[in-house]
C-alpha cells in the first residue's frame, strides 16, 4: 500500500466519526472493507480541497468510478465556478432547503455567510419565505433557482436577464449547481446523513415513507 493510500485510510477512519450518529444506510467503510477502486477515489476526495469524505462522499464509494466523477463536477461548481462565490452558495442553500435537507444547510450556511450572503437572507430562505430586501442579483439567482426547482424550467424574461447579468457560462453554471446540489441533497436524504448533535444551523429532516 502506497503512502498516499495510507494518508487516505487514516482520514477515512477519523472522518467516519462524523456519521456515527446518523443512519445504518450506507455504513462508513473502513479502510480494510473498500475495494482498491473505491481506496482510490477516497484518496482523490481526500487529497483534494475539501478534505473529507463528509456528505455524501461516503455513500457515493458505494459506485466509486461514479462518486469520482461526481467529486470533480462539485469541485467545479465549489471552487472554480464562474458565478461569484456568495451568490454560488445562495443557490446551494436555496437546494438545500427545497430538499429539506438539514446536512446541506448546516455544511453550507457557514460558507454563504463567509462567502458574504447577508444572514438575513439566508434567514427568511430557510423559514421558507421569498427573502426580502435582496439584491438585483441575489433576487436572479432565487428566481431562477426556485422556478427552475418548482415549475422545472424558467421563463424567456427570466433566463434573458441571468444571461444579460452572468452571460451563458454563468447561466449554465447556475444551472449545473443547482442540478449537482439536487443529486447530494439527494443522496444524503436517502443516505439520512444529519448534522452533528448540537449544530444550530439545521432544518428538520425530511419525511421518510412508511414501509
């Protein structure tokens, strides 16, 4: 076993605790259980700019050439994405709270708020209200967000303005972190993944279908 494999296995095991209180879906692999597939795309997650294998990393080993691919379009969207970081996250919380997904907004409303969302904002989204007093661009990118969550699609005027604001590469990126966040919020809610025990930015979590 390489020294880079060791590095992994040992984060692995400490990041595993963050899952201890959460869900017997999706168990946290140790590093003795993986396959050298999946030992491999730990290692890219972890050697990479989040450092953990919180969210929906864990679940996502379970199809390791997948989680691997899906790692690198959320690097993207996280760190390199054309629209500007604060309204990046914006997005990322209003999918989070269409999907009711608490680990979504605990992991993200500290990034919005360093990112520079103002707090009343992210307030007034998470009681599920149309935020007021946003900005020009915060009210496009929650417009175009919801619409696209709600209705599946935008309107002329709408998508013309996010165009006129962000061009199309930003218009696309706001499209794809939206689309990137659903399939997390997606699998932590299948997964059960929640917060910490006394973490304060939290939404109740989701239904869970009666067997």
């Amino acid at each position: 076993m390489t020294w880079p494999i060791l590095a992994a296995a040992s984060l692995l095991l400490v990041a595993s605790e963050a899952f201890a209180q959460t869900t017997d879906r999706f168990p946290p692999l140790q590093p003795d259980q993986m396959t050298a597939e999946q030992k491999k795309a730990a290692e890219a997650i972890l050697s990479g700019p989040r450092k953990s294998l919180d969210g929906p990393f864990n679940a996502w080993l379970r199809s390791p050439e997948l989680g691997d691919r899906l790692q690198k379009v959320g690097e993207y969207l996280r760190f390199k994405t054309h629209l500007p970081h604060d309204l990046n996250e914006f997005a990322i919380l209003i999918t989070g709270r269409e999907w009711n997904s608490s680990y979504e907004w605990y992991a993200h409303y500290p990034l919005a708020m360093k990112a520079g969302l103002p707090a009343s904002v992210a307030e007034d989204l998470k009681a599920g209200r149309r935020p007021a007093n946003m900005s020009t661009d915060q009210a496009l990118i929650y417009d175009f967000s919801i619409q696209l969550h709600r209705e599946k699609q935008v309107s002329d005027a709408l998508y013309k303005a996010v165009v006129a604001r962000f061009g199309e590469q930003g218009a696309m990126d706001l499209i794809a972190v939206n689309g990137y966040y659903d399939l997390v919020c997606m699998t932590l809610n299948v997964a059960k993944v929640q917060p910490p025990a006394g973490a304060t930015q939290t939404l109740p979590p989701p239904p869970v279908p009666a067997d």
